[in-house]
C-alpha cells in the first residue's frame, strides 16, 4: 500500500496534487471494516459488470460503490463540526492546504 500525505487536520490524504477525504475516523473498527467489505464488493460488482456490459447492473453497482462512501464518510456531508468547507477531490493548491502541500515538496 503507498502513502499518501495526510492534511494536519486529518481530513484529506493527497494524491497527484488532489485532495480525497478521509474516511470518518469516529466510526468504530467494526463499522468501517462493514463499510469497507461493502465498498469492495461493489467494487467487484463494478468490474463484473463493465466486463459483461450490462449498463443497469452497472448503475447498482455504481450507487453500492456510492453508498458505500458516503457511510465511510468520503463523499456527501462532512464527518467535521466546525463548519470547515469541503475540499474533495480539489487541486490542493487551490485551497488552504497549498502552503502545506508546498512546503511537504521542498522537503522531498
């Protein structure tokens, strides 16, 4: 597995210059483990059915993929309470994190 940085707040892990949220560290181990299984199975479910391709177990298994990380806590309402804005899946450098992030790749 690769490491990616993470933001000092913990909320986003780094990847090619994007930011991707974290997955909600207050669920308890056995919520994320469930959650987890459920995200790779529909994962798998993805892939079955891009290789049959079949459009509508293609959707379902799209919307498992999504549900799954919105429980996780990667995707729809932030898992934070201070009313922070969310940054998903944009370009580091166009968000609060930019001067971190630079300063990480002066140090590598």
């Amino acid at each position: 597995m690769m490491d990616y940085p993470v933001t000092p707040d913990g909320r986003y892990f780094v990847v090619r210059g994007r930011l991707w949220r974290c997955s909600n560290p207050f669920l308890s181990k056995e919520q994320r483990d469930e959650f987890v299984r459920q995200l790779m199975v529909a994962r798998r479910a993805v892939r079955s059915a891009m290789q049959a391709q079949d459009a509508q177990r293609l959707k379902e298994a799209r919307d498992a993929v999504d549900r799954a990380k919105n429980a996780l806590g990667e995707r729809d309402s932030v898992w934070w309470s201070d009313g922070a804005p969310d940054y998903n899946r944009r370009s580091v450098r166009k968000t609060p994190y930019a001067s971190w992030y630079e300063g990480l790749r002066k140090v590598n």
